[in-house]
C-alpha cells in the first residue's frame, strides 16, 4: 500500500520543486539497500542496519507495506531471529510498491511538472 497522502505531505514540506530530486535519491537510496539485500541475503549482520534504513525512509516516504515488513525484519534481526527473515519477500514488495508508485505518480499528484517529466525525474540514473 502506497500512502498519497503522506507523499502530498513531504512534498509540500520539501516544496514542489525540490521535490522530484527527493524522490530520485529516495528510490536511488533504497534500490542500492534491496540489491545488497538480494546479492548477499546471507549476511545478517548487515540485516538489521539495511532493514532499519529501508523501515524508515519507506515510511517517510509513504511505502507503508514495505515499512511494515521491514520493522518485522529487523525486530527478528536484532532478537537473534535473522534467519527468520524473508528478504525475497521485503524485495518482491519493494519492486511491486515502486513500480506502482511509477505508474500512479502522476494521478496522485499535481505538479508544474508534466506527468512524464516527474515521473523520468523520479526514477534513479540506473534505471533510465
């Protein structure tokens, strides 16, 4: 689940210019926590700090599913419980919310920019 209205709200604390950078360097930020997470699964003492960060700026950012799944993950990875965690799950729900994000961007929000401009603006360098 996407939440619109708090992505409405960090745009208008941030300032509609502004905005679409946020938006890139959030999706740049958590792209590079998710391929380390599907690169090296294995490796729990990362775990709880890439789930932490990817909790909070998926929060922030209105990635409410995505937030959840990664405050359970790194609940069970700070108790000694890493090897509980479904990271394929935290990345399928990653790609899925990002994608939707994507493609309801422009609907959701009203900007000087065109749809297609905000929607190239948002996505990171690597995927253009």
């Amino acid at each position: 689940m996407i939440d619109w209205n708090r992505i409405r709200d960090l745009r208008d604390e941030i300032g509609e210019e502004d905005f679409p950078e946020v938006m890139k360097l959030f999706l740049e930020e958590a792209e590079e926590v998710v391929e380390r997470l599907s690169d090296t699964p294995e490796e729990t003492g990362k775990l709880e700090q890439d789930l932490h960060f990817q909790k909070g700026s998926s929060m922030s950012f209105g990635f409410i599913d995505l937030s959840g799944l990664c405050q359970d993950g790194e609940h069970k990875s700070s108790t000694g419980q890493a090897e509980t965690v479904d990271v394929w799950e935290v990345v399928k729900v990653y790609y899925e919310t990002k994608t939707r994000f994507l493609q309801e961007l422009s609907a959701h929000l009203t900007t000087s920019h065109s749809p297609g401009q905000l929607v190239l603006l948002a996505q990171p360098a690597k995927t253009r």
